[in-house]
C-alpha cells in the first residue's frame, strides 16, 4: 500500500480544520488555526513531493508564507 498518497486525506481535513478556526473572534483560536495551516502546508508538500505535483509544492510555500505572516499579525 502507498502510504503517501493517503497523505491528501489527513492534509485535507487538517486544512479545512484550520481555516474554520482561522474565522473564531478568539486570538488564541485564530493562532491555533495557523499553527494547524503550518501543519496542513507540511504534510501537502510531502503528498506533492511523492506525487510529483510541483505546483501543489510552489502553493504550499506560497500559502506557508502568508501562514507565518499571520502568525505573526495575528491581534
């Protein structure tokens, strides 16, 4: 069994976590749902790694810089 590929899986659920709590008024929740971002980010960039899906890796960057940046504003 190819154990990456179910990576998208775990990576899906973790993102679409992480935004949901990136809409509560709570600092602390937001800065939970940019931590699991970062998480997300990681384990996509393995997924894409494996498969090959260069795009997905650029995004991931992409979408991980402005995490960090969130991270850092987050008021």
């Amino acid at each position: 069994m190819d154990y990456y590929s179910l990576l998208q899986w775990p990576a899906m659920v973790v993102n679409v976590l992480a935004v949901w709590l990136l809409t509560f008024p709570s600092k602390r929740t937001r800065h939970a749902g940019f931590l699991l971002s970062l998480v997300s980010n990681v384990l996509w960039v393995t997924w894409g790694w494996h498969a090959q899906a260069f795009a997905v890796i650029g995004l991931q960057i992409a979408l991980a810089t402005l995490n960090i940046r969130g991270v850092r504003t987050t008021d």
